[in-house]
C-alpha cells in the first residue's frame, strides 16, 4: 500500500516537472519570435529612415 501511494506522488511529481518544462519551452519559443519581430520592425524603420534621408539629399 506504501509503495502504491508513492508511486502515485512520483507521477504526480513528474506530470508537474512536465508541465513545467512546457510552460517554459513555450514561454522561451514566443520571447525569442518577439525579439525577431522587434528586430525585424527596427530594421524596416532603419530602412524607412535611409530612403526619407537619401530623398531629402536629392532635392
């Protein structure tokens, strides 16, 4: 009877450790798309900044 109670908190105690890691592999996947987005949006802008620039030199 022992045993099977500590069986059960093991796999209780593994399905968290699981979830845990999920959360977090998620949580890591969407702030490293974020930093690409965010980078990718300075990059346009930079690039937006370049043609105002060389537009107003021409004149």
């Amino acid at each position: 009877m022992a045993i099977l109670l500590m069986s059960e908190n093991l796999l209780k105690e593994n399905t968290l450790v699981k979830k845990i890691a999920v959360l977090f592999s998620l949580t890591l996947v969407f702030a490293l798309a974020g930093c690409n987005t965010v980078k990718g949006v300075g990059q346009d802008v930079q690039k937006a900044g370049s043609v105002i620039e060389d537009s107003v030199k021409k004149k």
